[in-house]
C-alpha cells in the first residue's frame, strides 16, 4: 500500500486507531500493520530499537510512546540532533539507517503512516510532498529552528518511496523492474526492502516489547554453525569438569589433614604410653595425654575415612561428566 497521510491538528490513540480502521483492510489493522512515522532522534535508531519497540519523547514522539505501548508499530525520522546533517557523517549514517527501515518495513506488507500538515510556506519544506499541498508534521514544534537541507532531503525521499509504493499498487509486476532502476543510486534502500520481505514474522525485528530479547536469543541459537555449537559444548565440559574437579581436590586437602592430625595423635598417644612407663618424663599427666591423643585419632581417623570417600564420589563425577558431554 501507498504511504498514508494523516492530516489531524491532535492525533491521539483514539483517533489513528480510529483513522487506521476506515482504511478498510481488516487483515492489516487486526494485525496492526499500520507504521506511524514520527520526528524523532538519534536514540530512537540503533541498539535494542526494533520496528515495535516503545520510542518516546516530546510532540508526536510522546504520541509515538502511547502507540507503542499499545502495540502499534512506530519508527522514527530523525530530526532532533540532526543539526549538522548536511555535514556530520554520524548524523547521515542515522538518518539513512532511519530511511532503510521505512523500506524495511515496506518490503515485509507494512503500511505507512506520516502526520502531515498544510504546506503553507517555506519556513521549514520548500515544496510540498509530491501531489499533494501537505509536508510532513516534522519541526515547528518541539523542535523549532528549521533545518532545509535535512527537511528537502526527506521530501525526496518520501517522495521517491511514496512513487514506488503507488505504482506497484498499481501495476504489482513493475515492482522488480523499479526496484532495478532504484538500486543504481540507493542500493541499500534497496536491499532493505528484499530483507524486509524476506523475514520471518517470528524475526526479532518484528518482537513485541519483552519479546525482543528472548527471540534474538532464540535466532542466534538457530543459527548456529555446528561448529560454535561444539565450541559452546567444549567450554561447557570443561567448566563442568572444573568445578567438579575442584571440589574434588578440596575433599582430597581434607582427607589429608586429617591424616596429619591422625599421625601426631598417633605419636602423642605413644608419648603418653611412654610416659606412664617411666621411659621418658613430660611436663603433663601421661594418663590425660594418651585419653585426648586417643580421642583425637578416633576423630582424626573417621574424618579421613569420611573425606576420602567423598573425594571418590567427586571423582567418579569429574568422569561422568566428561563422559556426558563427550555422548
């Protein structure tokens, strides 16, 4: 479908709702396949932004939040910290990425929607977009100094996708041909519209709020060579080994603790004996020392015992563990 004009002094969430519906394409508004294009900034391209995430801001752009918290897709053209455009190859390479996703969207059967308003004189658009007496709804408001070189630039642009758009409701097997003839000067205007027709619907860029995340995981994961998904498995084996393995020396470091206390109680014990037969002389009672030396070496003993059956399970484990990820 062509880009839609809508010309209202106060759009609300009503009132596009409202003006969506009276297209009379039930299966693109159920499906809410009306994009609103709103003047935005930098902020609202790149990163996390996809085709339904909320984008917000001042004038239109607080309106862009409300339709995108109600589930309406919005994207932005970016007039706000586009000061230096004509100059500043940042700002061109946002203000491109902005006009790549309107063919984006396109490509995928989204309809475009631009507010508008009565192209009066040339304080901020030369001329009004292309058979019509409107201009984009865009500076005048929130941002009020005129920027002509950016505001020119998108009236062409509009103009050029508006073109493509009509003529291809009109006669759909002209699309390839002036698709061909578009491509020699804005090749990746081009290549944004093949790519939006040929996504998938489940593609992250079309993610609902708090589906983004989850679905871009689930793209990378399906992507996948199998040659990352057995690196992947490798670093896994061993950080499963790693851990086990360490808990595997700290039940060794006790077994043998233990068997060092179990040798000097074994040795104060026989001191003690020692002592009781007059064989050497000591500064406490042989009978208490061999009684503490005999307790200690019972405990001593036992928690070896204990720690080095634990250190076996851990081992047994280090194995099935390398065992299970090599399977």
């Amino acid at each position: 479908m062509p880009i839609l004009f809508i010309k209202q002094s106060t759009i609300t969430l009503k009132s596009y709702e409202e003006f969506c519906k009276h297209q009379n394409h039930e299966e693109i508004f159920k499906h809410r396949k009306y994009v609103f294009i709103f003047p935005g900034n930098e902020t609202h391209h790149g990163g996390a932004h996809n085709l339904y995430s909320v984008k917000g801001g001042a004038g239109l752009a607080a309106l862009a939040r409300v339709l995108g918290h109600a589930g309406w897709p919005v994207l932005s053209l970016p007039t706000t910290t586009m000061e230096n455009w004509a100059t500043n190859r940042g700002q061109q390479k946002t203000v491109t990425q902005a006009l790549c996703d309107l063919w984006r969207a396109a490509g995928a059967g989204y309809t475009l929607v631009l507010p508008v308003r009565s192209h009066q004189n040339g304080d901020y658009f030369h001329q009004p977009l292309a058979n019509s007496q409107d201009e984009p709804n865009f500076w005048g408001g929130v941002q009020l100094a005129a920027n002509k070189p950016l505001a020119n630039y998108y009236t062409e642009q509009l103009n050029l996708l508006t073109q493509f758009l009509n003529e291809c409701e009109e006669n759909p097997s002209l699309k390839v041909h002036r698709l061909q003839e578009i491509e020699k000067q804005y090749p990746h205007l081009v290549q944004s519209y093949w790519d939006g027709q040929g996504k998938h619907p489940e593609d992250p860029w079309f993610a609902k709020p708090g589906q983004h995340k989850m679905a871009d995981r689930g793209s990378r994961q399906a992507n996948q060579s199998p040659f990352v998904k057995k690196e992947e498995q490798a670093q896994q084996r061993l950080s499963s080994q790693a851990a086990t393995a360490g808990k595997s020396n700290a039940w060794l470091y006790l077994t043998l603790g233990c068997g060092v206390l179990a040798t000097a109680s074994a040795t104060a014990l026989i001191t003690g004996f020692l002592a009781s037969l007059a064989v050497i002389s000591i500064a406490m009672s042989p009978v208490a020392l061999m009684i503490t030396a005999a307790a200690t070496l019972a405990g001593s003993l036992a928690g070896a015992g204990f720690f080095a059956y634990k250190h076996y399970q851990a081992q047994n484990n280090v194995a099935e563990a390398s065992l299970r990820f090599d399977n």
